[in-house]
C-alpha cells in the first residue's frame, strides 16, 4: 500500500484519488464538529489557504498535522487518510497514553515555534543530553 505522507501532489500532473478522497473527509469532518473554515484553520495553527489546499485534494496532511487532527478530533487516521474503518477513533482504539502523547507533542511543537534561536539551541541541548539516558532506561 503507498504511502500518502510521503507522495505529495506536483504541479502539472493529476492529483491521486486517495488525497482527493482525503480532502472530502476532512471537509465532512470539519463539517460534522459545525467548524468553519477560519475556526478549523486557527484550531490547528494553519492558515486558510493551507486548510483549502487540504479539502480539495492538492494538499495532504503532514505528520504533526496528522496528528494533532488525530487527537484533538479523536478522529481515526486510517480513515481520514483511506476511508477504511470508522471516522471517529473509538476509546478502545487507542490507549488514553498514546492520545496524550499525541497532544503533548502538539503542544510541544507550538511551544517550540515561540521560542528564541537561542532558547531553541538551548532546548535541543537539553533533549541531547536526556536521550541517552532515556535509551539507558528502556533497555534496562
């Protein structure tokens, strides 16, 4: 099965029926949470322009943008991207840790994008140093 993260869709050639099939399931389920364009677009930090590319097809959803959907929707990712299975994630399909996981990522990402070229330097300094003690913990 292709991948639909990695194929994006190239000026000039006929976009793929599976990003235009993606495209109408996120207008249906912008549509079914009663969101507006400008309110989904605020929602995931994306401008309209971006949203418009993403419901007609030319554009599909990257990874963190994948997954904030995800979690914050609660909506099931292998439907939005293929139609295949149930729109909504059932609270079974998913463990309460990988949702919050999902979120903290999000959240971490948007702080991220605030902060200083020299805070960013700091940060990434930090995460270097807890990643191989991190790796320590789980082969333990």
């Amino acid at each position: 099965m292709e991948d639909t993260l990695k194929y994006a869709y190239a000026p000039g050639k006929a976009r793929p029926a599976k990003s235009r099939d993606a495209g109408k399931r996120l207008r249906l389920l912008r549509k079914k949470f009663g969101l507006s364009q400008e309110e989904m677009s605020e929602k995931f930090r994306i401008s309209m322009r971006c949203l418009s590319l993403l419901e007609t097809g030319r554009k599909i959803p990257d990874g963190p943008l994948l997954a904030a959907i995800e979690s914050v929707l609660m909506v099931d990712r292998r439907w939005l991207l293929t139609g295949k299975g149930e729109m909504l994630a059932s609270p079974n399909s998913a463990s309460n840790k990988t949702i919050d996981e999902n979120t903290a990522v999000v959240e971490l990402l948007r702080g991220y994008k605030t902060l200083s070229l020299k805070d960013k330097r700091k940060l990434l300094m930090v995460l270097k140093m807890l990643a191989p003690a991190q790796r320590k913990n789980h082969s333990a």
